[in-house]
C-alpha cells in the first residue's frame, strides 16, 4: 500500500463501498472531473501526480468559462484507478451517493509550486489552461485553493 493513500483508505469499508481499494494502473498521466451526487452535489477534480490522484472538491463546480474563480477543497490522494470509478456510494459510506465521470482527458503541467498548479486539460468537454492557486492568510485552511481558467 503507497503511503500517500492511507488516509483514502482509513475512511473507507471496501467491504460495502464499490470504490477501488487502491491497486494501480499503469497509465499516462490524467485529469478527471467526477460528478458527485453526495449529501452536496459537488465535482471532484482530480490530477495524476507523484503517482497518484491528487484531488480536490469543487463545491460549485469546475468553471468552463475564462477568469471565474471556484474554491476548490484539497482533499486525500486517491488511487489511480479511481480515475475510472463510476457507481454508487452506499448510504453510511464515506461520500455516499452517485459518481459519475463528467470528463477525462491528458494534461500537460506548466507549471507547479508548493501553491501553484498549471495545467493545460485536454478533455471533451474541458479544454484549455487551469490554474489551482492556494489561498494565502492563516484564517483559511491549508486545503483551500482556487481554480479557474486562465486561457
Ligand atoms: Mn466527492
């Protein structure tokens, strides 16, 4: 088990979930945005970096249009194989609900800090160069960013 996932794995029962416990792919890197149908209907936007999925909620959505800025939720590193999940969460299950792929494609990174990410997405539905920024100030938490499309 990659170290990166344990918190994936902590909170959840693979035994009732239908969510991949964690064995990986080897694929070319990827985005995905998955729409989720939980207690709030959300996007989870998620890049394969460092081997892994890094993610992050999306409370109102991942914007098609240029320079709208969203909050964007870091949340724990998924598996790869996630990135091809579609199904229900049962009631009582972490994330409980209805995910399905809202788009998938490549990515190219163009740039990446410790609060700064730059990709360009080529999806079927997004396409173009997205920025997550973290925010700054010790009033909000370390997980939150923002996302928007730059070009
Ligand atoms: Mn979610």
């Amino acid at each position: 088990m990659n170290d990166q996932l344990r918190e994936y794995v902590d909170k959840r029962d693979f035994s009732r979930t239908p969510e991949p416990s964690g064995e990986d792919e080897n694929v070319d890197p990827f985005f995905v945005v998955q729409d989720h149908r939980a207690s709030s209907h959300h996007h989870d936007f998620r890049l394969m970096l460092d081997g892994t999925l890094k993610s992050w909620a999306v409370p109102k959505m991942v914007p098609e249009e240029l320079k709208v800025k969203r909050l964007a939720v870091q949340t724990e590193d998924h598996p790869v194989s996630y990135g091809s999940f579609e199904g229900s969460i049962p009631e009582g299950e972490y994330g409980a609900g209805e995910v399905k792929i809202f788009d998938r494609g490549s990515f190219e990174l163009l740039e990446r800090t410790a609060d700064k990410i730059v990709v360009r997405l080529d999806g079927a539905r997004l396409k173009g160069t997205y920025a997550l920024v973290k925010f700054k100030g010790k009033e909000t938490s370390e997980k939150n960013w923002l996302i928007m499309r730059t070009r």
